[in-house]
C-alpha cells in the first residue's frame, strides 16, 4: 500500500514540475529529458481528419490580403526565381523551390497541400516548436530562413517575403478549417511497412533508373531550364540539394517521401512504388551520389552535432559520415534494419 501511495505522489510531482509546451518561449534550450516530454506531448494533441476540400488558387480572396497570399504562393513556388540565389532578391542560398518538396495537389497552385507530402496546413499549429538540431524553441520564420539555407540575415521577420509567406499559411489554415492546437491527418509523411532486411542500393540503382532518370537525370542533377544564370531555376530538381547527414538524407525518411510523392503522379491514396522499392530506391539516391556534408546551423564550418544534445530523439537511422561512427556501425546504421523506421521525434 505505501509503495502505491509513493508511487501516485511521485507522479503528481513530475507532472506538476513538468512545463506544457505552450509554456516554452522562443529562444529557450531544452534538455534531453524535456526534449522527449516536449514530444510526447506533441503527439498527443487531438488529431483532425484531412480536410475534405478541393481548393486551388482561385479560391485566393481578391483585394491587398489576397495579393500578399498570392506573393507568399509565388516565392514558394518560383523560390529559385524570386529568393533563389540567381534572383533579383538572393534572400535564400538553395538552388530548389520550396514546392518540390512541399508539393501542391494534382497542380492547384497550392504549395503544400498534397497528403502526407509534408504539407503546410498545419503549420500555424506546429510553430513555434522545438528544434532537434540545436534543442531550442524556434520560431516559424526560423523555420522557414532555415529551409532557405545559409544567407538568413538577408531575409528578416519583417520582410515583405516572410509577410507574405506566413499570409499564406494563416490563409491555409483557416481555408482549410484547421482548428487550433490539433495534429492533423496527412501531415507529415504516411507511415510504410518496411520490410525486415537491409536497404539494398544495388537493386535500388535499376529501380532508379527504370523510375527517376526520365525526369531526374543518370547523375540525379535534374534539369535546369534555359537561361539558368538569369535565374530561371529547373524544370526536373535535382536530387544533390540536400546535404549528406540531413533529414532527406535518412534512407526511411526519404522511402516515406517517395512512396507518397514519386514518380510525378504518385500520392498517398495511389502509390505507384511498393515499400521495398521505395526503400532500395532511397537507399541508391542517398548513397550513390557525393553530396555536400552536413554542416549544423550552429556549426557551419565544423563537425555535425546534429542530435549531440538530445540522445533520446535521435532516429536509430541517423546515419552522418561526419560523427565518426566506426564503418561497420555507419553501415548498419544507414541501411537497417531498423526497429522503428517510422519513428520521427514530434509525430
Ligand atoms: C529537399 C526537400 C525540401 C525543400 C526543398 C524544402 N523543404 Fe521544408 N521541409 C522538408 C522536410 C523533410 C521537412 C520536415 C522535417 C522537419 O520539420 O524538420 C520540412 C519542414 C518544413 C516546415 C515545417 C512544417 C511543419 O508543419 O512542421 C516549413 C515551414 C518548411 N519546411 C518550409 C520550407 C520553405 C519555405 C522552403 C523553401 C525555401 C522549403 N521548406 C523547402 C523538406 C524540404
Ligand atoms: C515525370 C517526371 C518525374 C519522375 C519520373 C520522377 N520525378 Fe521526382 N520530381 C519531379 C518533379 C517535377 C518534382 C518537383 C515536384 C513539384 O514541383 O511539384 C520532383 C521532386 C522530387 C524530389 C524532391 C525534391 C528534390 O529535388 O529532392 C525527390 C527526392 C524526387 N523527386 C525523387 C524522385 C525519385 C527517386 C524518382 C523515381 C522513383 C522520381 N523522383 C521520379 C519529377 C519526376
């Protein structure tokens, strides 16, 4: 009976002590440990279904509201033209726009709608929120310089481009009827059923090249549109813009991509890869190419310290040449199998 008792006040304690997530203001660094209450917590919220609504860019109010939405809607589309580092602005280093990652629905004009495609419907919700990399509270235009790449001081709060891009988030949101502090249905990636053996990139390099080259090129470089200096961007992106050691570059993070976005047409409801293939796939296009090192936000020029801070979130198929894990490790590690391929801290 004592043992009961002490147990409940030990739980009363922990939870009185615990701080809720909304009570963390940006700029705060977390431990480990409230790092993975943080997350707990996150996944808890009450979840709503996918929205069952069909919109497109028409559907843009008219007026001086709707016009700074539909500026948002253009640099997330044309990044490479508008902020890219081609661009008349050069407020973002990346050669890609936002758009192939964020995909829209079945060409609507609308980044970041497409289900389980990392969508933007919810990212009201989502900010500001707890980044694994440095393990303090970020806020939303973080968030977004962030995904630009390195030249974030050229792109500031109060700029005309992160006003417009954050018009059309709030737009979504309430477009869409998201309510407020829910997770949502559809974001993020869809889980797969990874099959229990290792990513295999040797059959991956002939999916590859059955499935992608078409559009992404033998060397994965995509194609650029005539003109590229000027600052035209591609028309097929390439598959180098993320750096070895990124989110991308997690063959189980990439697989979940793929199979809900790849080839072109592809979508969650109507997959065209099988989860073997997306992950064989994944594994030959993050490991078949040299790409760029990963290099921390807080540590640009140095070693990767990605997750040196928060043990506990760290995905088991977090894999970075630069953490120097013995070869064997490294190999077991990148390529699995591995207990819970889905997992990703916050989902
Ligand atoms: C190479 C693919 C890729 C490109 C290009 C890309 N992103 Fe992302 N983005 C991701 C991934 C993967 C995530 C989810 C992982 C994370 O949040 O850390 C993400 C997350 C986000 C989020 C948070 C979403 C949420 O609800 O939590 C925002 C906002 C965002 N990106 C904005 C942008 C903007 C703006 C651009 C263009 C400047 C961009 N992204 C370009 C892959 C990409
Ligand atoms: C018919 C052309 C086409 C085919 C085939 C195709 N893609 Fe893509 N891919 C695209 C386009 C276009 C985008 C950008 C999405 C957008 O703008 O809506 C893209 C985006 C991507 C991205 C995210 C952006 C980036 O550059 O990293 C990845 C990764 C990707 N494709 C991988 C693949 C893989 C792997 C295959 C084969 C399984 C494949 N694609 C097949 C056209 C294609």
């Amino acid at each position: 009976m004592k043992k009961h008792v002490l147990f409940l006040s030990l739980c009363l304690g922990l939870s009185l002590n615990a701080k809720n997530v909304s009570d963390y203001k940006v700029g705060e660094e977390l431990n480990d440990k409230e790092g993975v209450a943080y997350f707990k917590e996150l996944s808890n919220r009450p979840e709503q279904e996918w929205p069952n609504k069909n919109l497109s860019i028409n559907d843009v109010p008219k007026g001086k509201e709707g016009d700074l939405i539909r500026y948002g809607i253009k640099l997330l589309s044309k990044t490479e033209s508008t902020l890219g580092p081609y661009s008349k602005l050069k407020k973002t280093s990346n050669e890609v726009n936002c758009i192939s990652c964020h995909m829209d629905n079945d060409g609507n004009g609308l980044p970041g709608t497409k289900k389980y495609v990392i969508p933007f419907l919810n990212v009201m919700n989502n900010y500001p929120r707890l980044d694994i990399e440095t393990m303090k509270i970020i806020s939303l235009e973080d968030r977004i310089r962030g995904m630009g790449g390195t030249d974030s001081h050229r792109f500031p709060d109060n700029s005309k481009e992160m006003k417009a891009i954050l018009a059309y988030f709030k737009w979504l949101k309430s477009a869409y009827g998201i309510k407020d502090g829910v997770k949502l249905q559809g974001e993020f990636f869809a889980k797969m059923n990874f099959p229990n053996r290792p990513a295999d990139p040797v059959r991956g390099k002939k999916l590859f090249e059955e499935n992608c080259v078409a559009c992404h090129g033998e060397r994965g470089l995509g194609v650029k549109n005539a003109n590229y200096e000027k600052g035209t961007g591609h028309l097929y992106p390439s598959l180098l813009i993320y750096p070895d050691g990124g989110h991308m570059a997690m063959i189980p993070f990439l697989a979940r991509f793929l199979k809900s976005a790849m080839p072109f047409g592809a979508s969650a409801d109507n997959p065209i890869l099988s989860d073997g293939d997306a992950l064989d796939i994944a594994a030959y296009v993050n490991t078949g190419f040299v790409r760029m090192p990963i290099t921390t936000t807080e540590n640009r020029a140095g070693l990767d310290t990605a997750y040196s801070k928060s043990p506990s979130l760290k995905p088991e198929y977090f894999a970075s040449p630069q953490q120097n894990l013995d070869p064997k490790e490294y190999i077991k590690v990148k390529y699995g199998p591995w207990k819970n391929p889905n997992y990703f801290p916050g989902e």
